[in-house]
C-alpha cells in the first residue's frame, strides 16, 4: 500500500481505502492525480505478487492505523504478567517489522519514480519532430539532444501528447499545442510514403462524391495552413536574423572596445601572435621555399577561382568587409595570385607581408592607396611581353567580426586570347589555378556567375576535374537577383543550387548577391541590397533556397568553418613531413661538410660584409711614404709623355736659352691650367682603387673560401662607381701645382744631383722607346737575320735604305735642326731611286722623325753628363755656352712639382677620401643586403643552397609545432 496524504492505496487493485474518524471508504484509482496514478502504476509493478487478505472478504483494508497506541493492561497473575511480557515483546516486534515495511515502501516508490520520470522523458525526446528545414530558428544544443526522429513513432504518440497537454493546464497554451499536434497528425497521416506534407496536403483526387469533397476541401485547408506557417517561419526567421545582426553587431563593438583596452596595454601584458597571424606567416614562407626532397607545400587555404568577371573578387571584397581590390569593367584586374590573410583585430586596417605600414580601411583615401599599390605590384610582378604572373601578392586584412582565414584570389579564367594579351595567357591562367587546386587539402571556392548562362561556364569543368568527388568544393551562385530577373524558371536556380545542374560536385552550394555592379558601393549598401532582396525574394519565400544557403554572412562562416576543419586534419600530417624532410638535409651536411657551420646566405653575406670593411679599414694603415712613392711614380708615368713631347723637346730643339725658358713657362702654364690637376686627381683615384684591391686580394689569401669572390668585387666595381673626387680639391692643387712650376731655386748640390739623375733616367727611357721604334721600322739586322732566321719586309727595305741615307746626312750636319727642307728631301728620294729605291716623302720625313729624335736624346744625355759639374756655375750664375743647364732645372721644377703633388694627394686620401670610399662601400653593402636576387646572384654553390635548405626546413618545422601548439590549446 502506499499513503497519500490521509488515504493509502491499495498496491495490488484499482482502490483507495481512506480512514477518517472511525469511517472506512473505498475510491477508485482513475480519479486520482495522473502523477499519483503513474507512481501508483510503478509501484504495483514492482511490489510483492501475493495479494493482501482484504482483497477476498468484506474487509478491505489493514491500516497502520489500527495498531493499538499503547499496550493492553496484563491480568492480575504470575502467569498473567509472563503473558503479558510475552505480548509485549510480540507487540514490539511486530511494531518494528511494519516500520521496516514502511521503509521499503518508501524507498521503492522513489526508485520507481525515478524510473518513471526518465522513461517519460525518453518518450517525450523520441517524440520531437523534424525542425531541421529551420535549423537557422533553434540553437545548435538542441540537436545534439535529438538527432534521429522516426515519424512513425510520432503519429503513434500523438493522442498521448494531446491527453497529457490537456491535463497540465499550469504549463503555458499546452491546448494550442495540443491542436499542432492533431493537425500534424491528420497531415501525417494521410500523406503517403515518400511524399512531402505539403505534397500530401495539395493533391486530392478528383471525385464527385460528398465525401470525396468533404476530403478535398479538408485538404484545402490543410494546405492553407501550410502556408501559413510557411510564411509565419519566414516573419520569424527574419525577426531573429535581425536580432542575431544586432547581437552580432554589439559583440563586435564589445570586441574592439576590448582589444583596444589590450593593444593599450591596460592589462599589462605581451599580446601574442593570433593563430591566423602564425598560419599565414607558416604559408609565406613556404611560397619563397623551392625543396629538392619532394616536401611539397600541402597545407589548407582557400582558393578563389571563376570565370572573369564571375564575381570573385566581389565576393571576397564582401568576406573582408572592405573594396580592397582594384576594379574595371569587363578588363581582366587581377593579374596575379593574391594571398589574403583574414583575422579580427580592433581596427579595420590592411597591410602588406613586405611594408610596415596600414592602410585605413574606414578612410576612402587609404582605400583607394591600397588599390593603387595592389595594381602596381600586380603590374610590377608580370614579366614583359606577359599578361599573368604567378608571383604571390601577400596581403593582412584585420577588423571586428571577420572570419579567420586564409583566402587566395586567382586570376580569372578565359576561353579567348583577346587583342593586348599575350598568346599563352589561358594557358598560364590553368596553370596557375592547377597548381593551387591540385593541393589536396585546399578548399575550392568555385564561383559562378548567375546570370549568364550556366552552359558557357569554363571554371566548373576545372574545378570537377581537380576535385571529381567534390569533397573540399563550395559552390557560389553570384549575382541572383538578375538571375532571378533574366530567368523565365526560377527552379533553374533550385537545380544549380543542389547541385543537379552541373556535373561537378561540392561540399555547399550558396547563392549571394554583391551589389548592384556600382563601382561606388560601399560594403554596407550592398548588404542592406542583399538583405533586402532575400527577405522579399520568391526564392526563399517558395524554399528553392534554405536560409542557410543565402547571403555572404553565411557563406564566410561555412568557409571559416570548412577551413578550419581542414587545419586541423592536416597540419600534424605536414609537421611530420617537413621533420622528414629536415632529417635528410641535416644529413647531407654532415656528410659534405662536417667541418663547416651551417651559415645561410644571409650569414654568409655578414661574415663577407666583415671582411670588406675590415680590409677597407686597413687602407688607413698604409704609411705615408709608400702612398708618396705610387703617386709620384703613378704620375709621372701619366704626364712623362706629355713633358717630353710637349714641353721640354720643342722648347730644347730652339737652340736658344732665352727661348727655351720662355716656351717652358709658357707650356707649363698651359698644362697646369686644363691638365696637370685632373691628370694628378685621376692618378690618385687610379692609386686607391689599386690599393684596395690589392688590399683584397691579400685577404683572400689568408682565406681560401672563394663562396665570396664574386661578392667582393662586384661591391669593389660598384663602390669604385659611386666614388666621385672631391672637387673642390682641384682648385686647391691648381695653385699648388702652379706655385710648384714656377720656382727655379735650386738651393743644394743633392737637388742637382737628384735632378741630373731624374733627366738621365728619362731621356735614356725614351731613347731605349726611340731604339725599339727604329727597329721595327727597318726590320732584323744582319744578327738577327742570320740567328733567328727573320727576314725584312719590303717595307722594312726602303725604311733601312731610307735610314742609311739619312744618317749619313746627320753625320754630315750634326747641328741639323729637328724639320728636313724640301730641297734635302727630294736629294735624299734622287740618292735612293739612284739606289733602285722607290719612297715617298712622307715616309722620309717619318723616318727622319725618328732618326733625328734619337740624335738629340744621345746629345742630351751627353750635355747631362757634362752639367754635372755645372751646380757651381749655376748658383753664382755664370754665363757659359757650354755648362747652360736649363734643361735640368726644368727636369727639377717637374721632379718638384711631382714630390709636392704626391704629398698633397696622400694628405687628401688619408684624410678624406678613405673615410668617404669607406662610407660608400658600407652604403653598396647596404644596398646589396637589401636586394635578394643580386645576393643569390653573388653568394652561389650547393653549400650556401642546403644552408638556405636547411634554415627554412628549420623555420617552417618550428612555426608548425608552434601553431599546433596553439591550435591544442584554442581547442
């Protein structure tokens, strides 16, 4: 029996047996509380099956209540009080075993409660419908509690349903939910297998009879309330999609108030890497990687591709919340493969992989500056006499509420070579898209253009050919609402949208609308367009399109959602590769170079740069007396020439001393005003750039690593190139030169001396060139020709003819002047025709040129012999013909002016020029560290290759295992 209340029920019939002042009634269980009744039920099916005495007979019931309270008096007696004992302890123990009954009662109503409370709730969940055509209404936790609905069950549960809702009138408008559920069940009911409610609803057979009409108009109304709830689930789901917009919105200002606190630094803390922010530094660094062991770059990101002009970069304008890309009408804008890194941040700004700075995206100014420089390095990228360029424009975009991903726009694809491109160009173009969609863990973003025709699509046969299965592909249907204009079928957009129009397959197929072609557009009129469209748009009002399947909100958290899932299913897989890939080059350097540190070409770039400075430190060592002794011999080497042929020769073929002087100084002037300066600056530059360079080449020496030689000297030519002389030197060393010239004081005996031998040294040169030039004019003596078998050329012959007569005229006339008359050379060709020589005159003159040049050097040699006892004259100024030295005072005021030049560029140089070489060699350095193709250009060889091989392999394997850590922890 179980005790409710003042009553207990009897747990083996259907009464309840009361007691109340002395009165026994009996009640029947069927109008007792449902919850009583229910416990009633449990508990009878887990009691004793042996049925209670009052069952059979007229008395009914045994009540706790008909225990005595207290113990009968015993009678008087000895035995009377061991009987009464007796029946005490009796009493006692019967007492206690109805207690113990009590409990058990107890205790098994509550477990068979229980049981009951949880059997209710199981047949309630399996009696749930199926809302899943408006997941979009009720949150996600709710289907995880039901995932499988079985219909049957449903129509079976129904009338329960209905009696329990109208039995709890405390639960709110249970009555109206029981009528649903009627409805529900008639439509259930007659709709046949296979067919949908509203199919069952709509079709009625065509009779004549009342009842077939009763039937028919049922149905009607059936259907009228179909639509009805179709359009009330459409005024619901439009209400909440506006509430989600507003909450969306105010969690995203409550973000960016948050993030701004944190890039504050309110909470006093390193504010790291986002997750996306490390992926995408993982996927730079693989573009720029080039591997020879097959470790091939398979990590997830989203390739946008379609048609041109099909809407892609619309559509990803739209993910990224701002008109990023440069636009044009019907001309082909995107150039080359865009990498889009997506991720929220506090502010709305955009920025590219190689530049520090942000372009705004809530100013038009900054905007129109990042299309502009998105244009240009698209141009910058394609090669001349090209259209595409498979190069990466690597592009950041942050703000509130964007989804976290990695997107790559594509240029589109064409089916016509037009006029302006180059001839491959569709075939670049499925190059370039190929080898980003053959990545197996790319997800495909094939975009269609809806308002063409579906036929002339190029981009969906691709797509099915890279992934025929279509497990990483979703489909976007641009431009609906002029498909939905244009179209005479809208079911057309049904059939493309499930995938029963084209041959390929996909993950998703969602239809969105980008504006209305306006340039001008802003991201947030074109969604109010595209809000505006869907919410008055048959397409979703008829369901040809799901909720879910429309609008660009929803399309970027299926990809952010796809793309993730794809990370995480991927990315350890990748990590282990590239361990593989790092064991094999660790190898191969252990095994070619166990001696050597693994230095990249950066490094090794560095430890040149160290060097090159080092040895150009080293130019300010040089002492002064060798920079003294290069410039000086370097000068005179430059201007000998010049000194001899010029100035001293003509003025000593006078004869005369007061004309030599005055045809010296005035030659000297000349010279000193328009060449000796700029002749004496080019030395000097010629002088350092050999100092250097030997100063190079002597380091080289001590090191044999010849991985820098191209290095150093294309910064050596480079350098050289750059350096320009001081000029304002130029003046300063004119008056110095000039001042030089003019002194003819010589003030001792060492100096003449010195000079003496300055003008023997140089006159014997130039008659050892004048000897050399007359021998090759009349070819091999008669020694030569009979010891080394040579023989004279027919013009050798006339010369050596030639230069016998004339010899023969100098020994006649020593004193010969430097020019042969007229009349001496027609007697000089009569004498040589008489010999059966032909010669022209010319050839007379030249070869006396020669002749007579080198008479006059061997006198000049001869008179600086004999003006080495002339020092003592000269002081004291003595007029003698024969001891007039002029000539060595001139060859003095020259070794002079050489001395104080030497001396002056050597102060230039060390003081200047060192330092300004030195500045210009660190700027080339600069210049070369920055510019990454002329260092793989200079710095080359499998050993610099499996350095560089090995850092990235490094670089990559570590910003892996660090994302994954990351990834772990975000899980």
């Amino acid at each position: 029996m179980l005790r409710v209340g003042r009553a207990v029920a009897c747990v083996a019939c259907n009464n309840l047996v009361s007691k109340n002042m002395g009165v026994r009634f009996r009640m029947p269980l069927q109008k007792l509380h449902p919850l009583s009744r229910a416990i009633h039920h449990r508990y009878n099916a887990s009691a004793n099956a042996q049925r209670p005495p009052h069952c059979s007979a007229a008395r009914h019931f045994t009540s706790m209540s008909r225990l005595p309270m207290r113990p009968p008096k015993p009678p008087p007696g000895g035995h009377g009080g061991w009987r009464y004992q007796q029946h005490r302890n009796f009493w006692m123990l019967r007492l206690a075993s109805r207690l113990l009954k009590l409990r058990y009662i107890v205790l098994g109503s509550a477990v068979g409660g229980g049981y009951t409370a949880k059997k209710t709730y199981e047949e309630w969940k399996d009696m749930l419908p199926d809302m899943s055509a408006y997941n979009w209404v009720i949150p996600d936790f709710v289907w995880e509690l039901s995932d499988q609905i079985d219909l049957d069950k449903l129509t079976k549960i129904l009338p329960e349903l209905e009696e329990i809702a109208k039995l709890l009138p405390e639960l709110p408008d249970f009555d109206k939910i029981g009528e649903n559920f009627t409805f529900l069940k008639s439509i259930l009911s007659t709709e046949a297998p296979g067919d949908t409610p509203v199919k069952a609803a709509t079709e009625a057979p065509v009779t004549a009879t009342p009842e077939a009409s009763d039937k028919q108009f049922k149905k009607s109304s059936d259907k009228e309330k179909v639509d009805q709830l179709q359009e009330e689930l459409l005024r619901t789901q439009m209400k909440y999609q506006r509430m989600l917009e507003r909450l969306e919105k105010e969690n995203k200002d409550l973000r960016k108030v948050v993030l701004q606190k944190d890039e504050k630094g309110i909470h006093q803390r390193k504010i790291k890497k986002s997750l996306i922010d490390m992926y995408s530094e993982v996927l730079d660094i693989l573009s720029d990687f080039d591997s020879n062991y097959n470790t091939q770059d398979h990590l997830p990101r989203v390739v946008v591709v379609g048609d041109q002009s099909a809407g892609k970069t619309s559509v990803l304008e739209m993910i990224a919340q701002a008109r990023i890309f440069p636009r044009g009408s019907g001309e082909m804008m995107t150039r080359s493969p865009v990498k889009v890194t997506l991720s929220e941040g506090p502010h709305h700004v955009a920025m590219f992989k190689d530049s520090s700075r942000e372009f705004d995206l809530g100013k038009e100014e900054d905007l129109a500056a990042l299309r502009h420089e998105i244009e240009l390095r698209m141009r910058k990228s394609v090669k001349e006499g090209q259209t595409v360029s498979p190069e990466t424009i690597s592009l950041s975009v942050k703000g509130p509420g964007i989804q976290r991903m990695v997107l790559v726009d594509l240029p589109g694809v064409i089916s016509t070579v037009t006029a302006g491109m180059a001839a491959d160009t569709k075939e670049t173009i499925f190059s370039i898209s190929k080898n980003y969609m053959q990545n197996p863990n790319a997800i495909i973003l094939c975009i269609q253009d809806g308002s063409v025709d579906a036929e002339r699509s190029i981009v969906t046969d691709l797509v099915s050919q890279m992934d025929p299965q279509g497990k990483r592909t979703i489909f976007v249907l641009t431009k609906v609402d002029l498909a939905e204009k244009n179209l005479a079928s809208p079911n057309r957009i049904q059939q493309i949208v499930e995938g029963k129009l084209f041959p390929m397959k996909a993950l998703g197929y969602f239809a969105v609308v980008t504006g209305k072609g306006s340039a001008g557009e802003s991201i947030d009129s074109i969604k109010d367009y595209e809000e505006d469209f869907f919410q008055n748009s048959r397409l979703l009002r008829d369901g040809m399109l799901k909720a879910h399947q429309v609008t660009t909100k929803n399309l970027s958290l299926a990809v952010s959602d796809c793309f993730w899932k794809m990370v995480r299913e991927s990315v350890e897989q990748q990590a282990d590769a590239f361990k593989a890939s790092r064991f094999n080059l660790e190898t191969e350097w252990k095994n070619n170079y166990p001696r050597l540190r693994e230095l990249d070409r950066n490094e090794l770039f560095e430890k040149a740069k160290n060097e090159i400075l080092d040895e150009v430190i080293s130019l300010s060592q040089v002492t002064p007396k060798h920079w003294e002794a290069i410039l000086q011999k370097k000068l005179w080497e430059r201007v000998s020439t010049h000194v001899i042929e010029n100035i001293y020769l003509p003025a000593a073929q006078t004869m005369n001393s007061g004309t030599f002087n005055t045809t010296v100084d005035i030659k000297l002037k000349q010279w000193t005003d328009k060449q000796l300066p700029h002749k004496a600056l080019e030395v000097a530059w010629e002088t350092l750039q050999e100092e250097f360079a030997r100063f190079m080449a002597e380091y080289k020496g001590k090191d044999q690593d010849d991985i820098f030689d191209k290095l150093k000297e294309a910064v050596k030519d480079e350098s050289i190139k750059r350096h320009k002389w001081n000029e304002r030197a130029m003046d300063s060393l004119r008056v110095i030169q000039h001042n030089a010239l003019e002194d003819r004081s010589i003030t001792d005996k060492p100096q003449w001396d010195a000079a003496i031998q300055f003008m023997e040294e140089t006159l014997q040169a130039r008659l050892k060139d004048t000897d050399s030039v007359i021998n090759d004019m009349v070819g091999p003596d008669w020694k030569q020709r009979w010891m080394s078998w040579k023989n004279r050329s027919p013009e050798q012959h006339t010369r050596n003819e030639t230069r016998n007569e004339l010899e023969r005229l100098l020994k006649l006339h020593e004193d010969h002047t430097a020019y042969l008359a007229n009349d001496e050379v027609t007697t000089v060709r009569k004498n040589l025709e008489g010999r059966g020589v032909e010669v022209d005159p010319a050839l007379i003159k030249d070869t006396w040129h020669q002749l007579y040049r080198r008479h006059f050097l061997q006198k000049a040699l001869q008179h600086c012999n004999l003006c080495r006892r002339g020092f003592y004259y000269y002081q004291r100024h003595f007029v003698d013909s024969e001891l007039e030295c002029n000539d060595v005072v001139l060859f003095w005021r020259i070794q002079r002016m050489l001395l104080i030049t030497a001396n002056t560029l050597r102060q230039q140089l060390t003081n200047t020029e060192v330092r300004r070489l030195e500045k210009n060699v660190k700027e080339v350095l600069e210049d070369f560290g920055e510019d990454n193709e002329r260092k793989v250009h200079l710095i080359t060889g499998r050993r610099v290759q499996l350095a560089e091989d090995l850092k990235k392999v490094r670089e990559i394997q570590e910003k892996l295992e660090a994302f994954i850590e990351a990834l772990h922890k975000e899980k």
